[in-house]
C-alpha cells in the first residue's frame, strides 16, 4: 500500500497553498487564544492534530452508514466525543499546560477546521486519505500557530519554550518586553503578517475584485 | 536655490524611465518636490492645481505645530529644574528641553522616513508626504522620559500596520501618530503610564527633592477628584490660568490649551483644519463632563466632580482636538458626519476618561475609536441624504 | 438499506450515544483520580511557597505533610467548625455568602528552625478579573512572614506584577497587620485598611506596603483583599492569645 503522489498531495497542500489559517480562513480563534506561549501552541496543535486524525478516520469508517439527515450531529458528537476525552487526558498528564489551554481545548469542538475537515472530505473519502488529509490539516494548523507563539513568546516574554533567551544584559540596557504582543490583538496582526508574506511571495493566492 | 536646481536637473536623466538608476525614482521625486512646485500638468479632464498641493499643506500643519513644541521644550525643562530643586533661567530650561525632545523627533523622523522610503521604492510609487506631520505629532503626544528606541519601534510599527498596509497616504483608517501612541501605552505600559515618567529625569530617581511628586493633574484628579486642589509636585496648588497656559507636566506637546490654539488659528485661516470637528468635539467632551458633574452625587467616583470645563484644558483633550481629531484623511467627510464624529470623540473621551479606572486619560482611545466608526457615520450620512432626496424626488413626480 | 429511514435513523443514533456515552464514562473515571491529585498538588505547592518553602511537583506532598501540621475550618467568631474540610474549601464561593454563614479555612505550618506560621488564602478582585494568594504570619498574629499573589487577568508590566516576588511580594515580608479597627458590618473599601498597599508609603512603615506605579486599582484590590480576608480572622487571633 503505497502512497501514491496523489495521496501526498493530502499531506503537503496544507502546510501552504491549502493553508487553513492563512488561505481557508478557518480556526482563527484558537489561534489568537493560545499563541502567547510556545508550549501552550505546540500541545494545542497536536491535541488538534489528534482529534482530526481520529474523527477523520472514524467519519470515513461510518461514511456509508451515516444517515443524511443527522450527519452534522453524528459529526459533531464524534468531534465532541474525541474533545472531552482529550481533555481529560491533558488534565491528567500535562496539570499546568491544561491551566493554560483552560476553555480552549473544550472550544476545539468549535474549531471550523474539524467540521470543515469532517463535511468537505472524511464524508466523501477512503479512510486512508482522510487520515492524510487530517495530518496535513493538523499540520498546516500547527505551523502557523507554532510560527505565531514563537514571535508572541519571544517579543512579549523574551522567551522561547518558557526559557529566557533574550540576555539580562539586554534589560539592563533598558530593553523592555513588548506587553502588546501578548494581548489577543496582536496575534491578529501576526497571523496577517503571514498572510501578507505568503500572498507576496505566492501571487495566484490574492483573490480577485468582483 | 539656483545651485539646487542645476543638481536636480542633473539628476533627473538618471532616475527618468530608461534611467540607470529608475528604481530610486521615488527617492528622487520625494525630495524634488519637496524643494520645487511640482511641474506636472494634468493631461485628461478638467482639474484645478494649485500651489497647495499636499506636502505644502503638511508642512503648514507642522507649523502650526511649533508653538505648542516649543512650549513643550520649555516646559519639560521647567519640570525638571522644579523636580531636581535648582534655580534656573529661561535658557537653561529651554537647552534642557532642547537635549530631551530632539532626540524624539529624530527618532521618530528616522523611523518614519525609513518606513516610507523602503515602502516606496518595493511599491514603486511616490514618498508619501503624510509623515511630514505624523513624524512631528508622535513626539508631542509621548512623555519625555520614553526611551528612544521605544518611539522608533512604536513609528515604524503604527506606519507599517497603521497606514501601509492599507494602501499607504489617504488609506489609513487609524491616525498614524495615535497608532503610535496606542501602540506604546499597551506595549510597554511602564514607560506610558504612572506618575514618574512625564517629568525628565524623575524616574532615574537622582537629584530628585524629598516628597516630589510627578502625578499629572488627570492621575490626580482620578485618585482623589477635584477638590480645588490640583497641585505640582511640590504641592503648590495650580490655578485654571497655569493649567490653561501649561505649566503642568504631561505629555511634551500636550500641556498648552494656549499655544496649540495658536495652531488651531493657523489651521483654520488656512483651510487646513476643519472648525466643524474641533467645536463639536470640544462640545462632545463639555457634554459628557457637565453630565458627570451632575451625576457625581450619586457615585463615589471622586474624579465626576471635576468640572467640565477643567476637562478641556488637561491632558491631551486640547490636542487631540486640534490637531488629533482633525486629521482629513480618518475622519468622516461628509459635513454632517463631521458633526456627529467630533462630538462623539469628545464625548468619549471624558466617558473614557473618568468612568474607565485604568486610563485616567480618554482621548487617544476615543479618537481611534471614532476614527474606526467615520465610514459607517458617513454612510449613513450619504443614504439619508439619498432616501430624501429621492422621497422629494418622487413626491414632485407625482 | 436505506440510511434515511427513521427506524434507522433512531437505532444509529442510539447505539452511537450509547457507545460515546460509554467512552466518555470511561475516561472520566478512569482519569479523575490523576487529575484531582493534580489540582492538590499544585494547592500544596502554593501554601508552601507562602511560608517560603520550595518545592516540586514530585516532592511537594512529601514537604506537605511534613511543615503543614494543622489546618482548621473557622467561621466569623472564630471558633473551629469540624464539619468542613479546610483543604476543600472554595473561596470563590465561601466570599459570596453572608459573614454569618462564611467559613474560611486556616492552616498551621512548622518549619524546620521550630516556629510555627499561620497561613491564611485571601480571594478579591483586582481591576480586570480575581485575584489570589496566601499570607502567612508569625505565631504573634501580627507580623507577615510571607505572601503570594496570583491573578487572572491583569495588564502585564503593570497589575500583573503583583504576582512576582522581588517587585512585590517581598516587601510584604516582616509587615504588620492592623485588626484594632476592623468593623465586620463595613465593606472593606469604607474602613481603615489591615495593611495599606499605596504608591511611595511602604518604606519605613510597619503597616504599609508600596503599591505599584500604574497599577493603582491593583494595589488597591490587595489591600481590599487583605482587609476583607484577614479581618475576618480576627476574633479568631484573639482567641488564640
């Protein structure tokens, strides 16, 4: 069994031209809640990650049995499902990140990403390139957000991964962390930057007038 | 001049179309017009040019601007000998303030120049000339102690995020300078807020005489509201007439209703500055604290009892009138729309001001606010006007 | 066979809910334990860290049982009430009810020079959300020995310092508490404070502290908290001596 460049495809468009952040335009709020450390957006990425993986493969299991009528509620008690228990784990492992992460892990559910994810293609497709399609959704996910935390974390804390690694030399000079960068809005700018670069760089991306 | 002329004549084959060195074109032109009425005919329809094109308008503002700057100098002096006990002259007080703004102007000219330039020249459009006149507003609207680098990060940033990306000169939906300003207080709030910073040299703590105190009158006014009381920093009482001429610490620029009236006259003589603005938010905010003023009684917020008309002559409400609110380019455009920005933004400004207790100062939040709701206040200006227009239209037909 | 009919649609949904219900069930139970401890643990360390006591996740149940070796449910005449467990106690809720019905917890802690501290958890509200933290004092009932503070939501740079020990917490440290004229009936903003917390006022005065530059209505939530948390305690410290 093996992966056709098709199936790659699944993987790789995400990270860039497919980006759901910077192009789909989905899953915006959770990027603005958990940027402001590194760790706290690593392990949502990942929690992300896991969760679409498994609500992917499971809504492409039952695709054929799935009635039509219910299908966003069956969607939506597997998201919700895989979320809670997610939850749970984090809560029992990771006590101080789960602080951080607070409603927002619950508020995966909500994340446009999943559905979207769910309803555009588990619901059409094998499980195989569902799962695909969910580690280069994740993953393009997670790029961003990572890219994001490690701008918020340096400029607003002067960290990288909860170490310090702007010198205290620095400070002492009268250097001072930026408190904007840790305030919800500027993820917001942050987020447009990339997207900014991105559409420079990647011309066929800027959408046409009319 | 003849001299200058010779040079840009020279120059100019190099940076034409086919030109060697095209690609500085903008560079070029920036600096042409600044020194010569721009040649340039109109070739298609019907236009009037005249000698007021934008830059020369920009730099009728920044004159209007220089009383209230070199009050500033002055003043900033003048709290600095006040606070470290000496006995000054005029001189010493005005070189004092001279070694402490300079440097802010610079930084904030070095960081918007290089923001415009670089901008320019990837766009391959013109310098715009809008930064003549936000590079002069951002010293006069931040304390003297903020370190430099501080106001080259917040200019380059308020630039980029506040004007260029949306197109540049004309586009901006924020006032670049109050961008600035907005970007410094939430980013490094220690260095824009607290009572050690707006006197020069206060918050190095040396020299300072026993129990000065460096609140502004605002933080006094909020801590312990208006009782007649309103003092320096050595616990002299202020009368009206001092707040009204300045002698008060506060942002460089900001302190004195007096000179930046001056500047208001200038902007209006010349057409620059729009009057409907400036009264109705002067209105705007006298609304809003004779409506504080009544309700004091009822609340135990001591700064309600600050009578309104104190309100227009402390912190940055004078400015921000004149020279904030005023801005053509993010204020609303239609007339009646002008009215109703401007009173909002006053009335705001004292809401913000009094009712909000983490910011004993109101107007940069209320300009920007307002600032953000001027297309919607136009719009609607435009579809009333519409909808009678058309209900007499209509009735006439019949 | 038809996905659409609504037997089917009924059984599908049946067996789904029955099986997330399950799985859900499952993990919760089976995880409740991990997570309760971690929630107990991370109290632990906070009570230790405000009798200056450093400790890990892995060690702090260890020091717990080792320094802390009484802890007691009081109510407002400061008398000891057994029903309730001190370690449980939520002072969200407790704050909210009426002086009369309030219970606040109190633990006791030894150290290893063989003094005994009081610590006591204060709860209030800073400018933007809740704040938090414990105070402990020496077996007088009047000195600070030491204090923490936590918040939710303040600005940063400003409020927020409030959390951080060498611009704050510190100069709590060998404070005395006022109780003299602490009037259970006022709100604490209406009486005199059980320890000020004010801009320039904590060098050389035994009963204040120095709020921080910009961050007044912070300092004042403090001092607010203070009065309000520790002044109930004080029929309690009377008893005691």
């Amino acid at each position: 069994m093996a992966l056709t460049s098709k199936d790659l495809k699944l993987v790789t468009n995400p990270l860039n031209m497919e980006n759901p952040i910077t192009v789909q335009v989905l899953g915006i709020c959770s990027a603005l809640a958990i940027t402001v450390q590194m760790k706290s957006a690593v392990v949502m990425a990942l929690s992300v990650t896991v969760v679409l993986i498994f609500s992917n493969l499971i809504t492409s299991l039952l695709r054929n049995t799935i009635p039509n009528r219910i299908r966003i509620i069956v969607q939506l008690t597997i998201v919700a499902a895989l979320v809670i228990i997610v939850d749970q784990i984090l809560k029992a492992y990771v006590y101080d990140v789960s602080k951080q992460l607070s409603v927002f892990v619950g508020l995966i559910i909500t994340n446009c990403i999943l559905m979207g994810r769910l309803e555009a293609f588990a619901m059409g497709n094998k499980p195989l390139p569902s799962v695909l399609d969910a580690i280069g959704n994740g993953a393009g996910y997670g790029v961003i957000l990572i890219i994001v935390a490690f701008l918020r974390e340096l400029l607003g804390s002067g960290k990288i991964w909860g170490y310090q690694v702007v010198p205290d030399a620095f400070y002492e000079m009268g250097y001072v962390n930026n408190g904007l960068m840790i305030l919800p809005p500027m993820a917001l700018i942050t987020v447009g930057t990339i997207i900014w670069v991105q559409r420079s760089r990647y011309k066929q991306l800027i959408e046409q007038n009319g | 001049m003849k001299a200058l002329r010779n040079l840009f004549d020279n120059l100019k084959p190099h940076v034409e179309k086919d030109g060697k060195f095209h690609y500085l074109h903008s560079t070029f032109d920036a600096f042409h017009t600044l020194f010569f009425v721009p040649n340039r005919v109109t070739k298609v329809g019907a236009h009037i040019r005249d000698y007021i094109d934008s830059k020369r308008s920009m730099a009728l503002v920044v004159l209007a601007m220089m009383p209230a700057l070199f009050f500033g100098i002055w003043n900033v002096g003048y709290h600095h000998y006040l606070a470290t006990g000496v006995e000054a002259t005029f001189m010493m007080m005005f070189l004092h303030g001279l070694i402490k703004v300079v440097p802010i102007i610079a930084a904030s000219y070095t960081a918007g120049l290089a923001v415009e330039f670089t901008m320019a020249q990837i766009r391959g459009h013109e310098v715009n000339e809008g930064f003549l006149v936000s590079g002069m507003l951002v010293p006069l609207i931040v304390p003297v102690d903020v370190p430099l680098w501080m106001v080259f990060v917040a200019t380059a940033f308020a630039l980029l995020f506040g004007k260029e990306v949306f197109g540049g000169t004309g586009m901006n939906i924020l006032n670049p300078a109050l961008t600035a300003r907005a970007f410094l207080f939430f980013a490094y709030p220690a260095q824009m807020s607290g009572d050690f910073i707006w006197i020069s040299g206060l918050s190095a703590g040396e020299g300072i005489v026993d129990g000065f105190s460096g609140a502004t009158c605002l933080a006094q006014a909020a801590a312990e509201g208006f009782t007649g009381t309103l003092h320096n920093g050595l616990g002299q009482a202020y009368t009206f007439w001092d707040m009204f001429l300045g002698v008060i610490p506060g942002s460089i620029g900001e302190t004195s209703t007096l000179m930046i009236m001056i500047g208001a006259v200038v902007l209006l003589v010349t057409g620059i500055g729009n009057w409907k603005i400036m009264l109705s938010f002067v209105l705007g905010g006298l609304a809003m604290g004779l409506l504080l003023n009544g309700l004091a009684g009822y609340s135990d917020n001591a700064y309600m009892t600050l009578p309104a008309h104190y309100h227009l002559v402390l912190g940055g409400f004078a400015f921000g009138a004149v020279f904030m609110v005023t801005d053509p380019v993010s204020a609303a455009q239609t007339d009646k729309g002008k009215w109703i920005y401007g009173f909002l933004a006053g009335f705001f400004s004292i809401m913000i001001r009094v009712l909000n207790p983490a910011y004993p100062e109101g107007v940069m939040l209320s300009i920007l606010l307002m600032n953000v709701f001027a297309p919607l206040i136009d719009h609607y200006v435009i579809q009333g006007h519409i909808k009678r227009r058309l209900a007499r239209a209509t009735a006439s037909a019949k | 066979m038809d996905t659409n009919s609504n037997s089917y649609i009924y059984i599908f949904s049946s067996v789904m809910v029955i099986i997330v219900a399950a799985a859900l069930s499952l993990a919760a139970t089976g995880l409740k334990e991990r997570q309760d401890k971690n929630v107990e643990i991370e109290k632990k360390q906070n009570l230790l860290s405000c009798v200056l006591i450093e400790s890990t996740v892995e060690d702090a149940e260890a020091k717990f049982d080792q320094h802390i070796v009484e802890k007691y449910t009081i109510d407002h005449q400061g008398k000891v009430v057994d029903a309730v467990d001190p370690f449980t106690i939520d002072m969200k809720a407790e704050l909210a009810k009426s002086i009369e019905e309030r219970h606040m917890p109190v633990f006791i802690a030894k150290l290893d020079d063989g003094s005994t501290k009081t610590i006591i958890p204060v709860r209030g509200t800073g400018l933007w959300g809740p704040i938090w933290g414990y105070v402990s004092l020496n077996d007088d009932n009047k000195t600070i020995y030491g204090a923490v503070f936590d918040h939710k939501s303040e600005t940063p740079g400003l409020g927020a310092e409030i959390s951080s020990y060498d611009q704050f917490q510190k100069q709590f440290e060998g404070k005395t508490i006022e109780l003299g004229s602490y009037d259970p009936a006022k709100e604490a903003k209406q009486q005199a404070p059980v320890l000020a917390v004010t801009k320039g006022m904590g060098e050389g005065n035994p009963n204040a502290v120095d709020g921080i530059s910009g961050g007044t209505i912070t300092s004042k939530g403090v001092q607010y908290m203070l009065t309000d948390c520790l002044g109930f305690f004080s029929p309690y410290f009377n008893q005691t001596h």
